[in-house]
C-alpha cells in the first residue's frame, strides 16, 4: 500500500518520464516564464495527450484508477514512450485497479524440459535466472564465468541461492567483472523495473529492491530515473580474474513454460581471443555440466569447482 500523498509505481513512472521531455522534443515553443521543474509541465503533457489538467494531475498523484485504454495511448504518446515503455505503463495501470493484498510466493524451482535445455547449451557459460534475478541453476562454464569466487552447488538451495543483481550491486568482485560496469547496471535496473510491473504484489521482489536502495547509492540514482527496458541481447567485457579479457553477448531466451524464468547465455565470436579465453576456463573449471535434478538421482557429471584463491 502507498503511504498517504505517495503518486504510487504509475504516478511516478508517469512524473519520471514527463521529466525527461523538453517542449521541443514535442514540438512545443517554450515562452512561458523560467520553468521550475525539469522536463514539460502537467499542462503541457495534458494538452498533449487531450485531457484535462486536473485528470491528468490526479493520474500522476495516484487519485484515479480508471484511465481507460484510450486515455492511456493518448498520454504514451505525449510520452513518446517506446513500446516496452507502453507495456510498463499499461501494468501498472492494471496493477492500480486490482484490490492487493499479502500472497505467499511460490518457491521457483526448474522443470524437466529447462533441465534439458541447459544441458543442452552445455558448450557455453549459461543460466537460469528466476522472475527476482535468482539463479536457479547454472552450468560450470556459466558459473566460472560470472560468479566463480561463490558456491557452485549454492543455487540448489533456495536461501544460499546467488541473485544476480544483488551481486551487481553489492558484491565487489561482479563489480571488477564488468569493464563498463554502469551500462550493465542500467540493463539491470531496466529489467527489474518490468519484474516490478509484472509482479507488484511480489514481497520478496520488493524485499530485494528495498535491500539494494538501503545499500547501493548506485541503484537509487538509477531506479529513480524509472527507465523500463529488457535485457534482451548485449556485448559485454568482462575483466575475468582467471583468463583476462573476454568479450561475450550475453543473450536473454524466454523459456515457454516458465514464463516468469530465462536462460541467458554468453557467446563469443568464433575465432576469436575470446573464444580461445572461454576454451581455458573450461579446462580449468573442469569442463563438466552440473544440472540439478530430482532429489535421490546422480546430478553430477565431472564436477570440479574454482579453488578460491583463483577469485
């Protein structure tokens, strides 16, 4: 529940884009007197968008939970709002209308067919990453790669699991990973922000953005600029501690049924340095596949973890 005069997730996302917007990104001359306030102003983006003022202001302070679909495309429009930042704004428009309450998350846990597809990518560093970020289970290549100073086996169990932006964020040594650690944050936040609007009333996903804004002044400057964008397919390098410089896409697959699930694997071009760098740290990770499977059943198949000193 919002605190009393608080706009709520749509009124700010609505006040963080209107920030973002100069009357001449709209095609408006600016003569009135000196603005006090970034970006167009309520009346401006109301005239935009063809509703009156003080409907609009009521949207921004979280007064009215009714806009229609019409109104809704008339104000993404004035936004200029891009087509994940449209989706963003229609959940959190429903989100508004529904009754919320306490809901017990379900534990995430991996199906059959995610088993087999991540061991079926077994030639790269992969993952499965859940709807808050936790990693549910990786490959030894994947983890050697993005988190190998942590515990291999750690994504078996639900309260050791290793979450992803929290080692972004938090963690020193993800930190020295990145060579341009800012880009990889703002991808992070981006994404987070479309988990929030999926799963308002998630406890443990507002747990995590709550830790991360007490502890990461870096995170607070970037949620609070409210930019919505998925983490789909990007090239990273990486400062690996084990073989140097590695350059890799990190690429985001939707898993068909685990909706609220991906897998995300890194690739290297072929030929390249980078591709030789990864050849190494297989050998020296053990080159083995490690998927977690049914309580009782063999799960391992060559596993070696990275000594630690390595890290």
């Amino acid at each position: 529940m919002n605190a009393p005069g608080a706009p709520g997730p749509l009124g700010a996302f609505l006040q963080a884009r209107r920030a973002r917007l100069r009357p001449e990104d709209v095609g408006l001359r600016d003569l009135g007197p000196r603005r006090r306030v970034a970006g167009l102003r309520r009346e401006e983006l109301a005239q935009l968008a063809g509703v009156s003022v003080s409907y609009y202001a009521r949207l921004e302070q979280g007064q009215s939970r009714g806009a229609s679909a019409e109104v809704l495309d008339a104000i993404a429009r004035a936004l200029l709002l891009d087509h994940h930042e449209r989706e963003h704004l229609d959940r959190l428009a429903r989100a508004g209308r529904r009754p919320r309450g306490p809901r017990r998350p379900r534990p995430e846990s991996l199906t059959d067919e995610t088993r087999d597809l991540l061991r079926a990518v077994d030639g790269v560093p992969a993952m499965v990453l859940g709807r808050r970020t936790d990693v549910l289970a990786w490959n030894a290549l994947g983890h050697a790669l993005l988190a190998g100073h942590v515990g291999l086996l750690d994504p078996d169990d639900p309260l050791r699991r290793p979450n992803m932006s929290r080692m972004l964020f938090l963690d020193p040594h993800c930190q020295e990973l990145y060579a341009d650690w800012e880009r990889k944050a703002r991808a992070v936040v981006g994404n987070l922000r479309i988990a929030v609007g999926r799963h308002p009333e998630d406890p443990l996903l507002t747990a995590l953005i709550g830790e991360l804004t007490m502890k990461s002044p870096q995170f607070v400057a970037l949620w609070a600029d409210h930019r919505v964008a998925p983490c789909d397919a990007a090239s990273y390098e990486l400062h690996h501690p084990v073989v140097g410089r590695v350059t890799v896409t990190q690429q985001t697959l939707s898993i068909a049924r685990a909706p609220d699930q991906v897998l995300i694997v890194c690739t290297t071009s072929v030929g390249s340095p980078s591709e030789e760098a990864l050849v190494l740290l297989r050998q020296a990770s053990g080159g083995g596949l490690r998927v977690r499977r049914a309580p009782g059943e063999v799960k391992d198949t060559a596993v070696r973890q990275h000594a630690s000193a390595e890290w």
